[in-house]
C-alpha cells in the first residue's frame, strides 16, 4: 500500500523516507531498536542543533508509526504495555530508611547527573516503580538527574526532555509565531519527571529541588548539547498534583491543556487536564525565541 508523509516527534517524513524506514526493517531485521533509530538518524540526517544523533526521537517516532500500523518493529526483550522496555525491578529500588529532616538538614543538595550503567538502571527503575506514570524513554535531547542530600542519602529523581511541539498558552505567554516557534523550540527543555521518593517527607523539598536544579541543567546541557536552554515547561496533573512547589519555586503558571494529548486528531478530550508551568532561564528569552 502506498505510504503517505506524517509529522512525528516534530518531523516531517515524506512518503520516499516512510518507504526507506519500512525498506530497512525488511533488509536488516537483524537490528535491534537502538541500532534500527542510530542507522535513520544517520541516513536521513536528523541530527539537533549540536549535530548529534536524534535516536531517543526518532525511536519514540517509531513507536508511533507502528501504532498507526505502518511499520512493525522487532521485539523488546520486555516490554510494557505500549511496547516499551520496561526496567526489571530490583532491591536497589525498594524504600529505604525514611527521610524527615528539614530541608535545612539535607542541604547541600547534590544534582548527580545520571551515567550510563548502574545509574541509569536505578533512575529507570524507581520511575517505573514509584511514578505514577512509570517509565518510558525521553525523547528527544535529555537530562536525568538522581538528587542526593549532603550526607548521601537518595531523595528524589529528575528527568528532562524535548519539549512539546505545540501547546497554545505556551507560545501566547512567548509570543513567537510559527516559524519562530519551529527554529527554537530546542531551547525550551520540558521537565518530563519529577519524583520525590515516597519515604522522603521534608516539607519545602520539592521546591528546593526545583529552584536548585536550574544551574546544574544550564552548566551539563551546555557540555553535551553545546548550547543552553532558555526556557523550562512542566506539565501538573490535576486534580491529582495542585502545583505548590512550582508556585514556590517562582514558576509561572501559564495555563491549562485541553487533555487531547500528543497525538489526538478529533479536538475531544483524550486525556488528564494538566497545569504548564514555565521557568525563564535566561532573562531575554523572548528576544532569543523569537529571534
């Protein structure tokens, strides 16, 4: 059947590179997810703006065309219910001894950004364990971060992505047009998780966290994306979450979403209304952005 062009993960694939990708998964079904993303990004080019490979991208894209029914991917070795590797949960991520004290006992904070191997396993498998959304993988260009009191005790677990492609208050609140919004949505990051682990109870933490991440992001995504973001989003659930720690940290409450989700195509509500909160990194963000 012919293949049509579609949008995913904000690009455009026309129906030449939907064939190639299909032409792919039928050479080499030898290759795995990771290898099938790496060779697409390679051979058609999508890189960010550093010049790096947009594999977790162009992995999630694949998932969404396999649900439209246009590719079929090899396997996972495991996998939840949308497909996804699902990390095996082990005692590394179990409770442990609870947290009490006043955030002025924990402090200094340490923001250790996740590395590949032991790290990554125990951030994967506390989201998947204690968030209520779970795991799945970030997309597009990332951070993980496991936060840590002075004395070594595990406190909580960040995760921050691509941000959306398009939410209405957001881009009032900017005040960027379309083809604005295309050239610099890489310098909006989206704080994708956000878990404080369910055996810290420090009042005052969360905003803490959300205050004490802003120069650890700047400083790590400058070293390994080669520019610096200027503007955080963060989407709250409602009524599950009411957003103190945002008010708190000097977030701005930009609106609210209409639950359509991603990928919704009939204007209905499709799921959870959600707060966006949004922080300005840099104080001329909206110079830059609409640059």
């Amino acid at each position: 059947s012919q293949v049509k062009s579609g949008r995913y993960c904000g690009r455009v694939f026309s129906a030449v590179e939907l064939a190639h990708v299909r032409e792919l998964l039928s050479l080499q079904p030898a290759l795995n997810r990771v290898g099938l993303s790496r060779r697409i990004c390679q051979d058609l080019g999508w890189r960010n703006a550093g010049g790096q490979l947009k594999e977790m991208s162009c992995r999630v894209a694949l998932l969404r065309m396999q649900k439209e029914g246009l590719i079929q991917l090899p396997k996972p070795l495991c996998k939840n219910g949308n497909g996804q590797a699902r990390p095996l949960l082990t005692p590394t991520s179990e409770d442990r001894k609870a947290v009490l004290e006043r955030v002025s006992a924990l402090e200094p904070l340490g923001f250790g950004k996740v590395q590949p191997g032991a790290d990554s396993r125990l951030w994967n498998e506390l989201i998947q364990r204690h968030h209520y959304l779970g795991y799945c993988p970030l997309s597009g260009a990332q951070m993980r971060y496991l936060v840590w009191s002075a004395d070594g005790r595990l406190l909580a677990a960040l995760g921050l992505g691509a941000s959306a492609w398009q939410i209405k208050p957001r881009e009032q609140y900017i005040g960027w047009d379309d083809s604005q919004r295309r050239r610099g949505l890489h310098l909006i990051v989206n704080q994708a998780r956000f878990l404080i682990l369910p055996w810290v109870r420090s009042p005052g933490l969360a905003s803490r966290i959300l205050a004490g991440m802003i120069q650890p992001l700047k400083a790590d995504w400058g070293l390994r994306y080669g520019y610096q973001p200027v503007l955080l989003e963060s989407f709250v659930e409602t009524p599950r979450f009411a957003g103190t720690s945002y008010k708190a940290a000097n977030w701005i409450f930009a609106g609210q979403t209409q639950g359509r989700g991603k990928l919704e195509k009939q204007h209905q509500q499709a799921c959870s209304i959600k707060q966006i909160w949004l922080y300005p990194i840099h104080p001329h963000f909206r110079n830059i952005l609409c640059a």
